[in-house]
C-alpha cells in the first residue's frame, strides 16, 4: 500500500517535506543504532520531551532545542562507535552511496554537499518542485530511492541480502543562508571531530558544490 504524499508526516520521527524547500537529511546502516547507549539516549529524549509538553510556556521553541541536541548527541555517538556496522569503510561501498546521491543531482534535487561516514551520510539538497513530467516531487521519494538504490548495489558489493538502511532519515527543513551556512559547515566537519582527518578538503568522501567551494 503506497503512503500519501503528504507535506508532514510521521513514522517514528516527524518529517516535513515541503516541495521547492532545502533539506539536511541523515541516514545510516541498519541496527547501527539498536545497542544500549542509543537506546539510553532515546529514553532520556523521550523523558525531556514529555516534560516539556506537560510544564513548557514554549513548547514550540523548546522542543526544537531538544531535538537539535538530541541530534548532535546522537551524531557524536555515530561518529565514535566501534562496534556494529561500518560498510562505507570500503571505498566501494562508499562510491556506490556517492553515485546514488549524486544520480538525481540537476534532475530533481540541486545538491549542496554531503559526507560519507563509515556508517551514516548526511546530505544537503533542494528538492526540485517538478520532475520532467511536471509531476510533484517529495522528499520522501527522492530519499527512497537513493537508499533503494544503493543498498541493492552495497549489497552486492558485500555479497548480502536483506535490509542495508534504516528504514527512516531524520530530516530538517533548512529556513534561511544563514542556516544553510551553518548546516553545510556541520556536515563538511564531520570528519574532523571524528578524528578522521585534519582539513575538510582531506576527507575523500565529502563533496561540496563547486559554487561554495570556498567551504573547503
């Protein structure tokens, strides 16, 4: 049964996806995240979320804060987990993600930049409002079939079967150049607080759009 296209929707995380807005989008490996610490971190998100809306006077704005650090501390724990899956490891199995980014690149999203960790991606885009057809284009689509995409190759690539992403991205609209300054920021420096590499420019799985490669 097909999901309606809908602006906003709601899996285990919420999603906006808006037509014609700019995107911040993660997603990593299948049960990356299944261990005790993650689990811990999501316990202790939900308790702050739930007492935010039973006492909050600013529930709006105090949610978003929560999530945003929830995010960055769940980033931090990607970048430093030594156990589990790291399939992006492989140059291989690393390009095959690149190329299934990059295939819809000035088709039906305008590609900002991304990183390829060992076992996440994180990935700026605009999402186009119309395709060649003139049909809609939703966020929801594209991300489903970068990863339909690349998982059928990683497997391969691997010699596995079965589910290669996690079935869900977290997605965050980007509002304003601000924003998208600091985002891309972010992204291009993961890396380097991983202790992976020195300068942004060094990481050979991070890509910028020529018209900001002042960023590297």
């Amino acid at each position: 049964m097909l999901m309606e296209k809908k602006e906003f929707y709601r899996k285990n995380l919420p999603h906006l996806q808006i037509q014609g807005q700019t995107f911040f989008v993660t997603w990593l490996l299948a049960g990356v995240h299944s261990n005790r610490e993650f689990s811990e971190l999501k316990m202790e998100f939900e308790r702050i979320i739930y007492q935010i809306k039973e006492k909050s006077n600013n529930k709006k704005k105090d949610l978003k804060e929560a999530s945003n650090k929830y995010f960055l501390e769940f980033d931090k724990k990607l970048n430093t987990l030594k156990s589990g899956k790291h399939f992006m490891k492989k140059p291989e199995v690393a390009k095959a993600v690149a190329d299934s980014i990059h295939y819809w690149d000035n088709k039906r999203i305008d590609l900002y930049c991304y990183c390829i960790m060992s076992n996440h991606v994180h990935a700026v885009f605009t999402v186009f409002e119309k395709d060649e057809t003139g049909s809609s284009i939703f966020l929801q689509d594209i991300m489903q079939s970068i990863k339909n995409f690349s998982a059928r190759g990683c497997n391969k690539l691997l010699g596995l079967k079965g589910q290669f992403w996690h079935h869900e991205s977290y997605d965050r609209l980007i509002r304003d150049r601000e924003e998208l300054y600091r985002i891309i920021c972010y992204v291009l420096d993961n890396p380097i607080k991983a202790g992976l590499c020195k300068e942004r420019k060094d990481w050979r799985w991070s890509y910028i759009n020529p018209e900001y490669n002042e960023f590297m």
